[in-house]
C-alpha cells in the first residue's frame, strides 16, 4: 500500500470549499452531555486553521456514537460545534441536518474563512453502507475532500472513501502525520524494530504478528493472548485466557520466528490471582501456573527481560497492554513498559486504544514519538491491510 499521499500543502485552497472529514467521535458524560474530553477535537486545529488561513471555506463532518441511521437527540455533534467555535476563536456554523435543505442553503452561503459543520452523519443510514447517492450530495456542496479522521479510514463509509469518487481527495496534517510515521516504521524501520503485542486475544493480533514476523527483529508477547502460547509451549496456564482454537496457530508462528531467526519472547513469571478482582491478592508464579489461578499481568523478570529488549531498539511498536492495568495491583507490567519504551531513544510508536490510555494515564505521553489516534485503523495498519480511507487519497 502507498502511504505517499497528497496533503493539503499539495493543492491551492483558496476560494475552494473543503468537505473535511474529521474525527469528533468525543466522549461524552452520559447524564449531561457534557464533552469529557477535547482532544479528538484538539487534534483537528491544525488542519481546520490551515484551511481558513489559506482562504478556504470548511464544511466539516464528523460521526459521534452509534445512532445506526436513527436521529437521536442525544448523539447530536452541537455540543462538538460549540466546543469547536471556543478552540478557534470564532463561530462555527452548525447545519440541523447532513445533506437536507439547511447543509445545503449553509454550505452555499458559507465564504471564505468561514467553518460550518453538518449534523452527525450516521444519523444517515446510508454513511456507514457507503451509499453513492449520500456520498454524491456530501461531495455536491464542496469542490475537494480533505481527510483528516485517522480513527475511521480503516472502514469504507461514505464520508472516508466514498466521497472521493466524486471529489480531489487529499490528506489533512493529522492523517499525514499518521501515514508518514507509521508507514515508515513498517516499511524502512529504524533497527532493530522491536514490536510489543498485548492485550486480551490471539485472535486480535494474528495477522498483525504474521505480518510483523516479516519485518520485526524481535517480538514480545505479553497481555491475555500470552497464556495461549504459553499453553501452545506445553506449560499448565490454571484459569487464565485461553483460545483453545488457536493454540496450534501459536505453536506455527512460534515455530516461523525460529526459522526466520525472530526473537520471539513470551512471560517467563506472572502474576496471577484466584478471582478476576480489582481486590484480589496478587500471587508471583514461575514455570506452570497452578489450575486456581489465573495469570493477571507479567512478572518481575519479565519485566527485566522485555525492559531488556526494547533499550537497545531503533524502533518500537507497542499495541495491548501487558496485563489488567485498569487493577492497579496488575497495573505494573503495562506501566514498565511504558516506562521502558519512554526511555529507549527509540522511534517509540504506540497504537491507539489501551496502550494509548495507558501511557496517558501513567504520564509518559510526552516521551513517545507518536501516539495513534485510531485503535482499530492502526491495527489493521500493522497488519499491513488496504485502508479504504488511504487507498482513495491522492498518490504524490
């Protein structure tokens, strides 16, 4: 796939008007409404200011929730267009529609330097089918297409691909900045390139570490799909996570790391519990686990031996934490290793979702090159899939 994509530095803005595709998908407090978190919005800016300053006019789109093509109060992006007005310092114009008679009489009247923003467009059936006729009235009221929600690429709506039919479709600063870094760390690694998987399931990650045993130089196992290679190793795993279905799959890539001479390292030490519980007593096993317990997070000398293998890493991908960190006495593994990559002096990568709240919430953000913004794109990037959102865009 071409990461190597047109950007809004590569086309002449002025006077145009831009559909920008952004990701605005905020959380919410479910009794208020109010956003309990900006920084989708935040991330936006750059791009947004870029646009006005240079003379364009900005129809902006987002999806928030999921309505399923239903209008509900609740899911309306005027919170988001409020929020928006305040970060910019000037009105954002809000359409009580998305392709209706006020987008349409907004979005013509809408002059250069001026934001407005349509409703939630899966307020649309059509949006999350991907419909020409929705995707064809979107792309009616603009004259080029700006994609700028990373977190959305990875599926082919109408408002991330198939827009783009009917308009030039160019990359924001946001994707950019995704495409480039991400991109070049899977196709021209700093070395060694050393990827740190997590998280709750093999089943989540099998094409993410077949295709990373193409390019890694070593590659860490931590998280819940551990105990299935554990258990694919011969070892007694008690109650921990099991995918009884893919113990041979793991026994395989076990197997490929070694003959592509792959580092391929697992847990050596857990820490494990005998009731899934934010309360439960944390209990240090080497070797078997015994059948009353379950593995909760990695152990000290794993911790030392995955700490070990990121320090003298060129490049480090980390996706999944290490154990059930939102325990904070099973918190440890995940916080090391945010620790470990913060340290490294390595090009540190971490894909979106419970990595990426990991390192916000133990304060080591600022220490990492590049912090995702979307969970599930970044790991269909790691798996080295075609991103309808990218694939549409421009080619340099």
């Amino acid at each position: 796939m071409n990461y190597n994509k047109k950007t809004i530095y590569d086309v002449d803005v002025k006077g145009k008007k831009v559909l920008l595709r952004c990701d605005f998908n905020v959380p919410q407090d479910k009794e208020t409404g109010e956003i309990t978190s900006d920084k989708r919005i935040v991330a936006a800016i750059p791009t947004i200011k870029y646009l006005l300053e240079n003379g364009a006019a900005v129809i902006s789109c987002s999806h928030l929730g999921k309505p399923k093509g239903e209008w509900k109060t609740k899911l309306t992006l005027a919170p988001v267009a409020k929020r928006l007005s305040q970060l910019l310092g000037q009105e954002v114009i809000f359409a009580s529609d998305i392709i209706g008679e006020d987008a349409q009489a907004k979005a013509a009247a809408l002059q250069p330097g001026q934001i407005m923003l349509l409703e939630n467009l899966r307020f649309d059936i059509r949006e999350e089918k991907n419909g020409a006729d929705f995707a064809k009235a979107l792309a009616d009221m603009a004259d080029i297409f700006v994609s700028d929600a990373f977190g959305t690429v990875h599926r082919a709506h109408a408002s991330t691909a198939g827009v783009a039919a009917y308009l030039p479709a160019y990359s924001g600063l946001l994707v950019n900045k995704e495409l480039s870094i991400m991109g070049k760390a899977l196709d021209d690694p700093k070395r060694p390139f050393v990827a740190v998987l997590g998280g709750a399931k093999v089943s989540d990650k099998i094409n993410v570490i077949n295709n990373l045993l193409e390019k890694a130089d070593t590659i860490i196992i931590g998280g819940g799909m551990a105990y299935t290679f554990k258990k694919a190793q011969g070892y007694e795993i008690g109650t921990s996570l099991l995918e009884a279905d893919r113990i041979d799959y793991a026994k395989e890539m076990i197997e490929k790391a070694a003959a592509k001479g792959v580092k391929f390292l697992l847990p050596v030490d857990n820490l494990c519990a005998a009731e899934f519980s934010a309360d439960a007593e944390p209990v240090l096993v080497e070797g078997n686990i015994p059948e009353n317990l379950m593995g909760m997070d990695i152990g000290p000398k794993t911790v030392e031996l995955f700490s070990e293998a990121v320090k003298g890493a060129g490049t480090i991908v980390w996706n999944g934490p290490m154990g059930v960190f939102e325990f904070d006495k099973f918190a440890g593994g995940t916080k090391a290793m945010a620790k470990a990559l913060a340290e490294s002096g390595a090009v540190t990568i971490v894909g979106g979702g419970d990595s990426a709240a990991a390192v916000e919430k133990l304060g080591f953000a600022d220490k990492i090159t590049h912090i995702s913004t979307g969970g599930g794109a970044s790991l269909e990037f790691l798996e080295g899939k075609e991103l309808p959102g990218v694939a549409c865009l421009l080619d340099k």
